[in-house]
C-alpha cells in the first residue's frame, strides 16, 4: 500500500506545482474576473482509504455568492479497487482567502452522503464496512450497499486561467461516519471549470 500511494502522490504533486506555476504569469487582470457567477466543473484525483487506492471523478457545479463565499454542489465517483464502488453528493461552501485575484487559495466544507457499493468478490474491505457486513449478513460473500452521512474537508488554488475558465489542484479530506466508527478517503486532484458570468466584466486583455 505504501509503495502504490507513493507512486500516486508525488507524480501528483508534481503535476499540480507546475500546472499552478505555469499559469501564473498567464492569468488575466483582476477586471476580468470580476463578474464571475455561476460555474460547472469536472475533476480528476486519486482517492487513498485505509484498504485501497482509486481514481475518483467529480462534477461540480458552483454560485458565487459575494467574492469571498461560493455555494457549491458536487457529486462524485469512486472506482475503488477489489469489486467496490463508492458514490458521494454534498453541498457546502467555498471561503477564498483572498478575493478577486488571478490565484486564490480558499478552504471548503460540505456535508452530504456516501454510498458504497461491496461485491461478492471484494476481500480487502476496512474494519468500517467488514463489521457491518458480518452483522448484516453473517459475511463478506454478498454483495452490499451501505450509504452514511459524511463531511467533506478541502482545501485547494483556484487558478483563473481566463475569464471564463479556472484551474483548480484540490485535496480534500471525506470523514464518512456510522455509530460511532469513521472511514477516511483522502483525495488529491485536478479540477477544470467554465463559468457563465453574469453580468458584463472587461474584455480580455490581448
């Protein structure tokens, strides 16, 4: 496991510091993303559990609410190894650190639910789900479907590309809890978003 997260991690690193130092100079003046309003986005990242390691792909679709707070929904999907799958929805909340600047660091925070499907082949199932199934169904050989309530922690750059696109290295922690117990999936990614402004922001400067 720790050889396939460091293989995993630092190409990861490498890809989101140079994408982030590489668009630096490149980004607009602060004019042109002034009108920023609603946004959809599409993500990629790499999603660690205390049993596997998978890719994850996300949808998100965000409201800027002043240029310190954006509202934002999200829904994602877990391809997680050994015949298990996970789908998680929340809706939650962005903070910039710094307003209306081409690369903003911000926090986030959502709450929602995880639901995670485990095959009749899966054998290296966490603690979290490997008890529930043994109380359930006397074991692990049946397929399952198990959805919990869980929060969402990230913490990321939001890189203004262009007036109309942003960049966006992200990790984030999901927290998903039963009685008392917590399972833990931290990812690492990439997310791209177009934004629909609205209202009339400066042309872009050539």
């Amino acid at each position: 496991m720790t050889n396939r997260l460091t293989r995993l991690i630092a190409p990861a690193a490498l890809i989101l510091g140079v994408t982030a130092a590489s668009l630096h100079a490149q980004t607009p003046p602060e004019s042109n993303f002034a009108g920023r309003g609603t946004e959809l986005g599409g993500s990629i990242s790499a999603a660690f559990t205390s049993s596997d390691t998978a890719p994850v792909v996300a949808g998100t679709a965000g409201w800027s609410i002043t240029r310190w707070v954006t509202v934002e929904a999200r829904g994602a999907l877990y391809a997680r190894a050994d015949d298990t799958n996970g789908i998680g929805a929340d809706v939650g909340a962005l903070f910039n650190l710094i307003a209306r600047r081409p690369i903003r660091p911000y926090l986030g925070l959502g709450f929602g639910l995880y639901s995670a499907t485990i095959g009749t082949s899966a054998t290296d199932v966490s603690h979290f789900y490997r008890m529930r199934m043994l109380e359930t169904q006397g074991g692990t050989g049946t397929s399952q479907t198990f959805t919990d309530p869980a929060w969402r922690f990230s913490a990321g750059v939001d890189v203004i590309r262009h007036r109309n696109i942003s960049i966006r290295p992200e990790g984030s922690v999901v927290l998903v809890h039963r009685n008392g117990a917590t399972d833990t999936i931290t990812t690492i990614g990439v997310r791209v978003g177009y934004v629909f402004e609205d209202h009339p922001v400066t042309p872009s400067v050539r």
